[in-house]
C-alpha cells in the first residue's frame, strides 16, 4: 500500500483548470484516506495557485 501511494502522489504534469495550466499540478495526499478508491477521488491542486486560481 505505501508503495502504491507513494507511486500516485507524485507531482504529475497536469493541466490546471484554476489557472489555465500555469503551474506544476500535483495530487493533494492525505495519510488519513488510505483506500485506493479515495485518493483516485481526491482533486488536483496546483503549485502555483493552490487551486484557487491565484497565481
């Protein structure tokens, strides 16, 4: 299991619909969600803005 969370919490280069891609995107981890299905549920936040759209 840790394995396989440290694997799909990397930061991911993904596009962010808060500031229009600017900005690395990374899944948000939190110990406390442990099923697989949860974290695949959690939202992708962005460095820049957070996820706020505040750059």
């Amino acid at each position: 299991m840790k394995l396989w969370f440290q694997k799909h919490t990397k930061k991911q280069h993904r596009k962010c619909l808060s500031c229009n891609g600017v900005g690395l995107v990374y899944r948000e981890s939190k110990p406390l969600l442990t099923l697989p299905e949860k974290l695949i549920s959690l939202p992708y936040l962005c460095e820049t803005c957070k996820g706020l759209g505040i750059v």
